[in-house]
C-alpha cells in the first residue's frame, strides 16, 4: 500500500489509492490490525478527495459568479 502523506496525494491518486483500499478490506484475508490501518488510511482518503471536491465546486461557483457580473 501506498506510504505517500495523504496531503502530498493528488485528487485522482488518492482516488485511485482508496478504490484499492475499499478492494483490499473486500477481500477479506487481513488480521484485525492489518484491517483497523487499511480503513483508516480509507476514510482519510476519502476525506482528501472530498476536500478537493469542494475546493473545486467553490472555484467553479466563483468562476461562474465573475462571469455573471
């Protein structure tokens, strides 16, 4: 699994690293620790990408809004 700070990760690596992670915990087959540190580093991902998602729904509003005017 990726070691990259979450911080450091793109929107589409992160993306793409958490549709790894959700595969992984699918699978089943990791011990309870293993597991714990998969679904967290996976909900931390998922909050990086929600983050870029609002970061670029504000700059598009604000685009859209300059455009108006």
């Amino acid at each position: 699994m990726n070691e990259t700070p979450i911080a450091e990760l793109g929107y589409e690596d992160a993306r793409d690293e958490l549709v790894d992670v959700v595969k992984l915990l699918e699978q089943g087959g990791l011990d309870l620790d293993a597991s714990l540190a998969l679904w967290e580093r996976g909900e931390a991902l998922a909050t990086h990408c929600e983050q870029h998602l609002a970061g670029a729904r504000t700059r598009i509003e604000k685009a859209l809004a300059r455009d108006e005017e």
